[in-house]
C-alpha cells in the first residue's frame, strides 16, 4: 500500500515537472511572421526562428491562438508564459514583458484605397475652380489691368490708332500689358510716346518677377487642392477617420501624436472591412503586415502611401515569472541565428531585406 502511494506521488511530481517545463507560447496571425497553411499548420519568418530556438536549445512548448490584446492581458497576468508575435518593444510592455533581442526593424504605414483614372482627372479639373487658384488668378489679372491702364493713358491721345478710344482703348492696353508680360510680344500694338515707353520698360523688367512669383503661387494652389484628394503623408490623415489594430504600437503613436479620429479593431481585416465600408479613410498599421495583405489582394483596390513613420523593434517577449536566464539564452541563440545566411535567405523570400 506504502509503496503504491509513493509511485503515485512520484508519478503526479513527474507530470508536474514536465507540465512545468513546458512553455505556455501565446500567437496570433500576422503574415508574414505568422500565418496558418492550408494544412492548418503554423509558418512565417517568426514561426521558423522559433522553431530554430526551441530546437537549438531543448524548450518543450505548447501554443495557443489569441487576439493582440488577449495576449498582452495574458502575458501581463502570467496566462502564458511567452509569446512568438512580432511585437514591438515599447517603455509601457517593458514594464510588464521581458524582451529578447529584436530580430527585425520595421515601421508603420498606411493603406487607403486607390481612386480611378477618371476620379483623378475630375478632381484636378475642380482644382481650377479652388479658391486658392481663382484668388492667384484675380491678382495677377489686377496687375496686367493696371500697367494695361497707365499705357493708354499715355497713349490714348498721341497714338489714338493703337490705344485709341475709351473701352476699346483700355482693351488694348489690357492686351498690350498681357503679351508683354508673357514675353509673346505680337508687335501688333506698342507705345509710341516718351512716358509710354517708361512704363513699358518698367512693366518689362518687373513683369519678370511678377510672372515667375505668380507662376509659383498658382501651381501652389494647385498642389494644394490636388493634395486634397491624393494625400501623401500620414500627417494629412490627423482629422481624417482611421482605423489601426487595438492595442498596437501603431495605435498608441498617433494617439501620441494627436490623431482625432481613430477607430480601433482587434486585427487587420476588421480594418479593412471598414475601409470597404467607407467608416474610416486609410487604414494605419505595421507596414510588414499591410504589404503581405497588398501581396495577396491583387485586385489593386488599394495603395500602400509611400510615408514610412513610427520606427518599430520586433521582439519576442516573456512573462515577469520566467527567469531571466532563459530569456538570456533565447536572445543569445536569436542573435546567432539572425546573423546567419539562413536568416538572410528567408527574409529575401518574404520580401523583407534590410540593408
């Protein structure tokens, strides 16, 4: 009896210990670090490196699939004992998680859905009728009318056959002011008079300046109105609806940088479909996952803006409870393997060189 009691205890010890040894490993889907296959299979760049890891240095593990959020509330309170994800290492999860070593550099970027040729072209003919443009316009219109004036009143008596006449007079003098200020210069009319001829010189050389300063300030208005439907920086995006993932790095920098209208979902798809829908205007998160969505969707629905921000270190991350010799050694056999020419190989095959 004595000595079926002890077997047992010593069985429920050996489990225990081997239960204990086993490593809780939380993950969830973000190609392409993590994907599932189609034989239900777990792969991607962080799926090899663990793989590598745990074999190189004899960790028994076990995974279970969660959202970004379940994950971060699960390592924080010790549910799991690690996590595999690409998660960026910032100063508020280093209060909670142990990182190992980064093993990759990203950044965040945004998508937003593509407009069409016609889009395009109807809203830079729109431009012309902007504010900014028509303003520029008047202006310089004003300065033609001017000099246009001052040439017929020098003109109107002495050379009555060019500038002749009240309205038709001043029309030639508007006509006059403009061709000189183009350099067109037709010859058809020009100042025969001494006071004519100052001002005709006057308006030569100044004319130069006002048609370079003009010519940059209406196609200034344009590129502002043309900006307004081809955004090209996050920055524009700041009073613009947003979606990004709950919880992620992405989220908590433009929530930093005074983003107003953000609109969290637990992961990317969830973003997506509500840029389908129309809720929000681009979508914001790693660029590394966004490209791996474009790479799959080619139906061209969408672009990715070519304005990388909010600098990134992936790492993989452990519980508080997990000593920190063995996090030690799993950075240090991180270290070994992304030095290698295997490491380089699979990040040239996910499209994911760094220089």
């Amino acid at each position: 009896m004595i000595k079926n009691s002890l077997l047992c205890v010593l069985f429920l010890a050996f489990i225990t210990v081997n239960a204990a040894d086993t490593l809780r490993v939380g993950y969830y889907t973000t190609p392409p670090f993590v994907s599932i296959d189609s034989k239900n299979n777990l792969e991607g760049i962080s799926i090899w490196l663990w793989e590598e890891v745990s074999k190189d240095l004899n960790i028994s593990y076990e995974t279970s699939e969660l959202s970004l959020d379940s994950l971060l509330d699960s390592i924080r309170y010790g549910s799991i004992d690690m996590f595999i994800v690409p998660l960026t290492i910032t100063s508020e999860r280093n209060k909670f998680i142990h990182f190992t070593a980064p093993f990759y550099v990203a950044s965040s970027a945004l998508m937003v859905q593509k407009e069409s040729t016609l889009a395009r072209a109807l809203a830079f003919i729109a431009s012309f009728f902007s504010l900014a443009f028509l303003q520029a316009l008047g202006a310089l219109f004003c300065i033609i009318l001017i000099f246009g004036f001052l040439v017929w009143l020098f003109e109107r008596k002495h050379n009555k056959q060019q500038f002749g006449g009240k309205t038709k007079g001043i029309w030639s003098g508007i006509w006059w002011s403009a061709v000189t200020m183009t350099t067109v210069g037709y010859g058809d009319k020009s100042p025969t008079t001494t006071g004519g001829r100052i001002i005709a010189l006057i308006w030569m050389f100044v004319a130069i300046t006002i048609i370079s300063g003009y010519t940059a300030s209406i196609t200034s208005s344009l590129t502002v109105s043309n900006m307004n439907w081809s955004k090209s920086d996050i920055h524009q995006f700041k009073e613009t609806p947003i979606a990004t993932v709950s919880e992620s790095a992405t989220e908590a920098w433009l929530r930093s940088h005074f983003f107003t209208d953000i609109h969290a979902f637990s992961n990317l798809e969830l973003c997506i479909n509500a840029l389908d829908s129309g809720i929000v205007d681009g979508v914001a998160y790693d660029e590394p996952a966004i490209a791996a969505y474009l790479e799959i969707n080619t139906d061209n629905e969408y672009q990715l803006i070519n304005s990388p921000y909010n600098l990134q270190l992936y790492a993989f991350g452990f519980a508080e409870h997990i000593d920190d010799s063995l996090v030690n050694k799993v950075s240090t056999q991180m270290l070994e393997i992304t030095e290698s020419v295997e490491w380089q190989i699979l990040l040239s095959e996910y499209d994911l060189e760094q220089d």
